[in-house]
C-alpha cells in the first residue's frame, strides 16, 4: 500500500495555511486591481452576477460536500466492523452499541440500515429527544413479520411485531450496492422516500462479503430537507434564488418560500418536479435549462415575465447521479454605483494588505493547533494507546465534530478491545466444551449407552472394513448373531431394571471372551453380534475356530448372573456364518446369521448353528412367498370365506370372514403359511385393508336378503393392522364405501394387542364403538387375560378358544376354563361364542354351561358367498 505522506514532501498545517492566506491575500489585490482597470473596457454586469452565483453555488456545493462526503468515509469503518462482527437478529444490542454513537455524531445521518442476501435486516432510527427505534428483519424465519424495538432513556424496550411487506434485498440501497456499484465503492442511491419514517431522503451504502459467503450492505440514510438549510437564503442579489435539483428535474434543495406559503407546505416540495412549485422564474428557466443538454453553464440569460434574468448552472456528482445546482437572479439587482465601487475597491485594497499578514498568522494558530492535537490523538490511537487526551477547544464546528467523533472513536475502540479479549477468553472455553461435546456425540452415535460396546452403524462400518480386509488378505471372517433365550419372559418377571443389568454384564463377557482386533456389539434388545476377522482361509478351519469361540461365549455365558441381590441363569442361541470378501453383502450375511440363530433355538435353545445351504433353501422359500404375497394384492388372487356362527336355537346369527389364497401354481396356500410373512414384511397392512373392504362389501349385499339383513360379519384384525394410525378412518371409509351397516360389524381382536400402548388401543376401540362397531376378543384365555384391561376395553364378546373346546369333554381343566370363561362374560355384560365346535356333544355341554352361540364344522366349514346363501335356505331365520 503506498504511502500517504513523507518527511521529505510534507508540510505542516499551519504553515499551509499562512501561505494560502497570503496568496489569497495578493491574490485577491491583483484581482482587484484588474478589475478595476477593467471597469470601464468591459462589461462589468456578468461578471458581478457571476461573482454572486458561484459563491451561492459554493455554498450550497460545500453543504453537499459536508452532507455526503464524511458519510462516505464513516460507511467504509462502520462496514469493516459489521462485517467482522454481524450482529444477531434477534438482540440488536451490540448493532445499538455501535452506531448509536456514530448516528449522535453525524447531523445528517437519520438512520443506519443493513441486510444479509439470505434475508437478516436491521435498521437503527434516531428519533429525538435520546429516543431510538429498531426493526428488525428475518425473510426465512418471520416471513413478513417485522419486529420493531422502541428505547426510550429510563423505560423498558417496548418490542412489538408487525406485518410489513419489506425485505432489505428488494430496496435500491440493497440492490444498487450490488450491481451497480464498482467493488469498494459507495453506490448513492436516487433520491426517494424513506420506508419507515416516510420523509425524502437519499442512502449511501456499500456492499461486502461474508466469511459464510452471504453479501452483507451496509447503508446511512441522509435526510434531504437539510439541504435545503443552504438554498432557502441563498443572498443571491435582492430577489435571487438558489435551488438544487436531480437530472430528471426533481427538487432537492428549495429556493427562497414565496410570501403567502407556509413553511411546512414549501418543505412539502422536496422530490417534487421543479415545475410544480409555481415560481415563474424557475418556470420559465426550465426550457432554457434543458436546452444546455446537461451542460455546465457559467451566466446566461433568460426572459421571465417580461424581465431579463441572469441564471448559472453548475454539476454536482454524486456517485453515478448528477445533482444540478441552478442560480437565478434578476439582471436589475447587479447594477453597480460605479463610484462606490471604486472607493470601495480602494480601501478595500488597502485595508486587506495591511491586515493580510496578521490575520493570516492568527487564523493558522487557530485553525491548526486543534488540528495538531487530534493529529497526536489519532497517532496514540493507531498503537493501541487509548489514553484520554487533553480537551480540544475549537469555535470552528467542523472542528469541534471531528474532536467529538474522534473521542467517540477512541472509547468504542477501546471498549472493542476490552471485549475482544474477553471474547478471546470465552472462544478458547467454547472451543474446549466443543471438543468435550464431540467426544460425547462420537460416543452416543457410535457405541451402545447401555453395555458402552459399539451400536449398528459402527458395528456396520466395522464388518466392512473386515470384508474389505479378508479380500485383501484371503482370510474368512465369521459374523455370530447371539440372541438371550426367553429374555423378554426374564425381564418380565424380574423388571427391566434388572434385565439392563444383565444385559450389561453379558457385553462385558462377551467383550471378555474374543481376540484384541474383533468386534462385539449390541444391535438392540438382547440381541448382539460377534465380528471374527483373519480366520484360515481353509472354511473347515475357520468353521472350528468359530465353533470354538461359540463354545467359550457359551460357557461364559451360562454362569449364573448377580443382579441386584438376585442370581439368575440365562442361555443364549447363536448363528454362525463364514465371509470372504465382497461375495455376500452385509445385509445378506446379516440374514444369513440371524437365520441360523433361529434354527439354533428351533433344536432346543443353548447352541450355536452355522448357516447351511437347507437354510438357504428356507429363505429362497421365504422370498418367493413374499413376492408371490405383492403379486396377489395386484391380481386379486385373494378371497374370502365365511364360517357360520349359529345361535343357541341353531338359527343362523352371523359369519366369520377368513381369508383364503387361490395361488395359480400353489393352489390354495394355508394361512397358516402366509400370515406371518404377510405380518413380517408388513403386508399384512394392505391384506388387513382388502379384507375389511371386502367384508363390508359383502355384508352390504347381503343386507338385501331379508334372512341374512340382520346377521353379523366377524372380520379378523392383527394387533399390526389395529395399531396404525389410519385404522379408524380406513374402518370408516370402508363402511361409507359399501354402504354397510356400522352395527353388523364386528372386529375380532387378539389378546397379544393388549401387550404395548393399552390406553391408546382402548381409546381406538372406544372411537370405533361410537360408531357401531362391535368387538370380539378371539381366542380368550390363551393369552395375556389380564382382567384389570379386559374390564375397561368396550367389547360385545368373548369369543372361546377351540383348544379349550377340543378337549372339553375329555380334560377337567378345560371344561372349567370353559365354564368360567362364560360366567365371566356374563358378568361383565358379554356375549360368549366357542369355536371349534366339531360334535353335538361339545356343543351340548357349552349350551349347559350358558354359551350363547357357537362356531365349527358341526355348523358347515368356511365356504364363498354362494354356498353361505344355499345354507340360509336349510337353517332358521336370522335373529335380529
């Protein structure tokens, strides 16, 4: 960066300003004296007009310079601050902090505004009297919500938000900085009307990026009523007058108020077109104005109502805009009295000789020894030495502002300093607690909270690494996926507390019992997994390695368990199988493993089953099953079946729907053998949704057969199905789709729904209740059977399990099970129903024991719709 100045081309101020006033002085003499000489060989009239325009024009240039230049310079500090310390939205205390001083400061700024491109905006108003307003400014997460913030001395900070359509990204103070402004530079915007306050105005701002890559604009908004301070008695001859006015002929700074208007009403006029301010001779200048073609004029003439006029026009730029400052005067006021001039001229001459000197000696001194101070000041400044200085005594206002501001400077940067170290100090705490907190998320993301060992998604990248790693070096690898016998019945009886503890010390064996390199983690449950890597590249070694590791996991673990003052035993089941590279995904390994794991439990629990090919074989089984499942939802390959259930009298009551699969290879494939992969892959959801639909379609037809109008359709729903948040509304558009009738409907439910969430399942069921809907609890008494639910769930039966009925006859226990299932149903106002009702003997004892109605083959087998009304024909009337 060059340098401002040197010792060796420097001067100092004061002796500036000594020999400008004596060349202004000698300056002045030899104009004078030429001038007078002239007098008499020119024409005196344009040059005395002259004289007389430019030093309005001065005036009036030099308040525009004092009003927009050290705006410029406070902008480009004030954008180097904000940029490196953006305030928050939410808490404009520190944005306050800052330009609330530099707003106290300047007489012409009103108000400082800013605004991210990704939708931040701030805005801080001085209104008087110490009074302050903020509005603040956030697109993305207020939309047109604008919050405003009024500080008044001594009162809280009255907020409130308002809806307004603002967004600092479409102003022209935004916009402009962005795209028409050369990089650096102020962009000055046209002058127009303020958004908040409504008052005429002009902004400068500047534009900057973000360490984040957003574009930040940083604007002054500088009032333009002031500017009129300069045109308004401008001294212009007697009747002159001075105004400023943009290229499209707008006033700016207004000219002298004409009698008979009113000092608001004239100040009205700022950014009005000239024309409109009914002075005949700004009228009538305007068409000679314009035929100049936005040229500088130094005197002309023009003709207004019968007068000649004098008129001088002269460019002020600003930014990209020209601002014309147009003085005007009638030719009559620049008539000379030739004698005074000349012994005016004379004295003058001689007066401003002698005093020269003097004058100029003393105005130096006073001018430049304040100047001087803050020069020392500003030196201090810049090597961080914020010492107060001396007081700095000026009558000239300029003067006095700078040593105002340069004070105001100093205590901000001072404070800055302060708070940048103690920000420093905090920032170094932060950083450390970030660190602290990485290690704890690093933790919670990666290893199980419960047993500390590693969780799926590390347990997954680890068995890629091993696959990766026995590729590379032609090794096997073996993934063991251990499963708790009987763990849940386990945590039941002794409560979960106890269960996490033994859960806990099982990683701790398990973490125990394998090489330093292999892996143990915990999938969920007591569910865990066992990685094995650098095994012999010989499957038959590797297959007795893993078995030998199985035998010391299992030994390890069938130790009794001290938990909490109680000692336990517990069994695991594990599934093996061997990996070489990339061969098999780990998905597939990992159904591969909890395949055999299954198989482990199915020969007797407490071992350990290496996957084989059989296996293979059973899940080829299992995933053709499930795509022959998607393609019968699609070609309806599914219907339903209906069981009679018959009333005490023998007459026909209702029917049980049950679902039948007519498979174009497998023929009629048992539910016994879909249903639960239907419930695994959570088919069962669409199955559950075709049967209810199909059901209440049948129902609603045969609600046109006077003998079956009053007989009740049984439809079976999985705790799955009834636990889906849409259940009720699909039940609903069901009934409302077929037109059936609500109180035919009956839902048989499953005792294993009662297990998870009770209080949401009865809340289900009494919703679905509200609207007719009937309940059925199938195959009570093999279940849960917990009468503290059983009496607050809103059923219209109980229906009997035909492992009771079976054996009825034959087994003392089941007879009285049977018969305390009906007493109890009587009790709490049920209906009772038995299934599985195969000889007239069985049915004959349940009718003694109080069954109410009855379900099996003595009453026909399930069968279609057709056969269901051959059968009304030979059995007895519907009960309605």
């Amino acid at each position: 960066m060059p340098a401002l100045g040197s010792s060796r081309s420097a001067i100092s101020l004061r002796r500036t300003l000594l020999l400008r006033a004596l060349l202004l002085a000698f300056g002045s003499s030899l104009v004078v004296t030429i001038g007078f000489v002239a007098l008499g060989m020119l024409p005196v009239l344009e040059r005395v007009a002259e004289s007389d325009f430019n030093l309005a024009a001065e005036r009036v240039e030099a308040r525009l310079r004092q009003t927009f230049e050290p705006e410029e310079r406070q902008l480009a500090i004030s954008l180097a601050w904000i940029g490196a310390n953006l305030p928050d939205v939410d808490n404009p205390a520190r944005f306050n902090e800052y330009f609330m001083p530099v707003l106290t400061a300047s007489p012409y700024i009103t108000s400082v505004v800013a605004g991210t491109s990704t939708g931040q905006g701030w805005m801080l108003l001085q209104r008087g009297e110490g009074q302050w307003r903020n509005r603040l400014t956030d697109i993305p997460r207020w939309g047109q919500m604008q919050l405003f913030v009024d500080l008044v001395p001594g009162v809280k900070a009255q907020e409130r938000r308002e809806a307004m359509d603002y967004d600092a990204r479409k102003r022209p103070w935004f916009t402009g900085a962005l795209t028409e402004a050369a990089p650096g530079t102020v962009h000055w915007t046209r002058p127009y009307t303020f958004f908040t306050t409504g008052d005429p105005g002009i902004t400068a701002s500047r534009h900057t990026m973000l360490a984040d890559g957003r574009d930040l604009v940083i604007g002054f908004d500088l009032t333009l009523r002031d500017l009129s301070a300069a045109t308004l008695d401008a001294g212009v001859g007697r009747q002159g007058l001075a105004l400023i006015m943009t290229e499209d002929e707008r006033v700016l700074g207004l000219p002298r108020r004409p009698d008979g208007v009113g000092v608001d009403e004239w100040l009205g006029n700022v950014l009005l077109p000239v024309g409109t301010l009914g002075v005949d001779a700004v009228s009538d200048l305007l068409p000679v104005w314009r035929s100049a073609r936005g040229q500088p004029v130094g005197v002309a003439h023009f003709v207004s109502n019968g007068a000649r006029w004098l008129f001088s026009a002269r460019a002020y730029r600003l930014g990209r805009q020209t601002f014309w400052v147009l003085v005007l005067a009638p030719e009559a006021d620049f008539a000379p009295a030739w004698t005074a001039i000349g012994f005016g001229l004379a004295g003058g001459l001689l007066l401003l000789l002698a005093a020269a000197g003097t004058v100029a000696q003393v105005q130096a001194r006073i001018i430049a020894r304040p100047l001087e101070t803050l020069a020392a000041s500003s030196k201090r400044i810049g090597a961080l030495d914020f010492t107060p200085p001396g007081p700095v005594q000026s009558r000239i206002a300029e003067i006095a502002q700078l040593a105002q501001a340069q004070e105001s400077m100093r205590e901000l940067l001072h404070r800055n300093q302060l708070a940048l170290r103690d920000h420093a100090e905090r920032l170094n705490t932060q950083v450390r607690e970030l660190r602290d907190a990485e290690d704890r998320i690093n933790t919670l993301a990666f290893y199980d909270p419960l047993t500390g060992l590693p969780n799926r998604r590390l347990l997954s990248d680890r068995l890629q690494r091993a696959l990766t790693s026995c590729a590379r070096n032609h090794r096997k690898g073996a993934l063991l996926f251990i499963d708790l016998d009987n763990f849940k019945t386990l945590n039941d009886t002794l409560g979960h507390d106890l269960g996490d503890l033994l859960l806990k010390e099982m990683g701790v064996r398990l973490a125990a019992t394998i090489r330093e390199g292999d892996t143990a983690a915990r999938l969920g449950g007591d569910e865990f997994v066992l990685v094995l890597e650098g095994l012999s590249a010989d499957a038959d070694e590797a297959m007795a390695h893993t078995r030998g590791v199985g035998a010391k996991l299992l030994e390890a673990l069938n130790k009794p368990y001290q938990l909490g003052g109680h000692e336990t035993c517990s069994t695991a089941s594990i599934g093996a199988t061997l990996f070489e590279g990339h061969e098999v995904n780990i998905d597939e390994l990992f159904k591969q493993a909890d395949l055999a794991m299954y198989q482990a439990k199915a020969d007797g629990r407490n071992r350990l089953c290496f996957y084989g090919p059989a296996m293979q074989a059973q899940l080829s089984e299992r995933a053709a099953l499930e795509a022959d499942l998607r393609r019968a939802l699609t070609q309806e390959q599914f219907e339903l079946h209906y069981q009679p259930q018959v009333s005490s009298a023998g007459g026909l009551i209702g029917v049980e729907a049950l679902l039948r699969w007519n498979h174009p290879q497998r023929n009629m494939v048992s539910p016994l053998s879909f249903i639960p992969v239907a419930e695994d892959t959570g088919l069962i959801l669409d199955i559950g949704r075709w049967v209810l639909l199909a059901a209440c379609r049948q129902l609603a037809e045969w609600a046109d057969v006077p003998r079956l109008a009053a007989m009740t359709m049984s439809v079976n729903v999985s705790a799955r199905q009834f636990r889906h948040p849409d259940f009720v509304d699909e039940v609903k558009s069901a009934l409302e789709f077929t037109g059936a009738a609500s109180r035919l409907l009956r839902l048989e439910l499953t005792e294993s729904l009662l297990l998870e969430d009770v209080e949401t399942v009865i809340a289900r069921m009494h919703e679905l209740r509200a609207l007719g809907v009937g309940f059925s609890l199938d195959d009570f008494g093999t279940g849960y059977s917990s009468l503290s639910y059983l009496k607050r769930l809103p059923l219209t039966e109980l229906k009997i399990d035909m492992s009771f009925v079976r054996d009825v006859l034959v087994d003392p226990n089941d007879a009285a099970i049977a018969r305390t299932i009906i007493a109890l149903a009587h009790t709490m106002g049920l209906s009772v129903i038995a299934e599985g009702v195969e000889s007239e003997a069985q049915r004959s004892f349940l009718a003694h024991s109080g069954c109410d109605a009855y379900q099996g083959y003595l009453f026909g087998r399930p069968a279609p719709a057709a056969q269901i009304m051959l059968l009304v024909h030979s059995a007895p009337a519907v009960a309605s």
